[in-house]
C-alpha cells in the first residue's frame, strides 16, 4: 500500500487555483520532487499533504488513513505520527538547544525525556553533529541548521519527509551534503520523500521530478531520473 496516495487535488484562493487535479502515489523508500521555478504551488501542495492547509476538492491518504475526511486536531496528531517536515531555512528553535530541538518531536507523541534525548543524540551523530546537542541554534552555520533540522524531521521515524525548497538558503557545497542526507532517508531508512524544489539539481536526486505549471503537474515536462 502506498505511503502517500493524492488523487484529484485541487486547491484554490479568491481568484486563483493553486493546485489543479494533481495526483500521484507514493511508496516506502521512494521519493519524488516537485518542481516548479516560483509561486505558491509547491508549497501548498506541501502543506495539503501533511493536513495544514485543507484543499477544496480531491483526496489525500497517508499510511491508511484519509487526511481529507479528518478534523484538524486529527490532521495534526497524524502529522505528528506520519510526517518529518523539513523547512527552507531549518527552523529551529532558538530558545532550546540542539538537542532539545531534534528531541521535540518525541517529547511530543509522550516519550520519556531520557529516552528522547538518548535517541536524538544517535541522530545527531548520524549527521556528523555529535557534538553540538548542547550548543544554541543560533551559532550554528546554515548547513549545520539544516542537518539538525533533517534529525529532528527523522528521529521518530516516520513514514513521510515533506521538504520545502531544504536548500534554497544553501551554498553548493552544504546544499550537496543536505541532498544526500534527504534522499538517503529513502534509500537507507525507507521512508517516502516529497522535496518542493526549483533547483533542476536537486531534483535530478529524486527517483521521480515532475514540474508543477499552472497549478497541474505537466506531463510533458516529467524529468524522471531513476537512482
């Protein structure tokens, strides 16, 4: 059964349609870029699939529930349970340490403060930054924010990533090293992973690319690069 399954999705404002009869299915372990150069579209197809923003028409499943038919304090403890969401600039907290940070999620859905610390330690170390749970986010550089941003989004495991534009804020290299940690959480952990991105590059990473243009993913424009 599929992770993430969208099917007819449509979002639309006062005098715009963001999104237009999207659809796509997305299993355990793959991933999948949606692309588009601007404008809100990426975004909001983000937020519809994780439940912040409910769309106008269409359906949405994630693990084996339908998010489309759940109230919000649902969406959001399936949020909780589900979903890792990385954002452009990471963030963090600043009045919490790194550690505190990527614990957050699992203090959250209850588990015991010892234990969560111990696990966000792991994640931690498995994104080269072992030694700076007890530093404030606010010293670190941007590449380090957002490799602590990939451990807080992994450490409960969950079954989807959600990235919105993870490297917009970054240089080459540090945007490089944040790709390989992102699209590794399929490959290694066997999570599905959803990227918002304009970045071609990052895209090519991604199992399959699709550019949003006008609010429809266009088929003429699919830019699957198989890993």
């Amino acid at each position: 059964m599929a992770v993430l399954r969208v099917e007819n999705l449509t979002l639309e404002i006062p005098g715009r349609r963001l999104l237009d009869n999207i659809s796509f299915d997305l299993e355990r372990g793959e991933s999948i870029a949606i692309m588009r150069p601007s404008g809100a579209g990426k975004t909001s197809l983000i937020n519809c699939v994780c439940g912040i923003v409910k769309p106008t028409s269409g359906r949405i499943w994630l693990v084996d529930s339908e998010v489309t038919l759940q109230t919000a304090p649902k969406r959001a403890a399936s949020r909780l349970a589900n979903v890792g969401y990385l954002f452009q600039f990471g963030e963090l907290l600043p009045e919490i340490s790194v550690l505190e940070n990527v614990a957050l999620p699992l203090k959250l859905r209850g588990v015991p403060w010892d234990d969560a610390e111990r696990r966000a330690a792991h994640q931690l170390e498995t994104v080269g930054l072992a030694n700076r749970g007890r530093d404030n986010p606010d010293v670190l550089s941007g590449g380090e924010v957002q490799r602590v941003a990939v451990s807080r989004a992994m450490v409960t495991e969950p079954a989807l990533i959600l990235a919105d534009e993870p490297t917009g804020a970054l240089d080459e290299e540090n945007s490089s090293r944040v790709c390989d940690l992102i699209f590794s959480l399929a490959t290694t952990f066997g999570a599905a992973v959803v990227v918002g991105t304009h970045n071609p590059e990052v895209a090519s990473r991604a199992h399959r690319s699709v550019i949003l243009r006008d609010g429809r993913i266009d088929a003429r424009a699919r830019i699957g690069v198989p890993s």
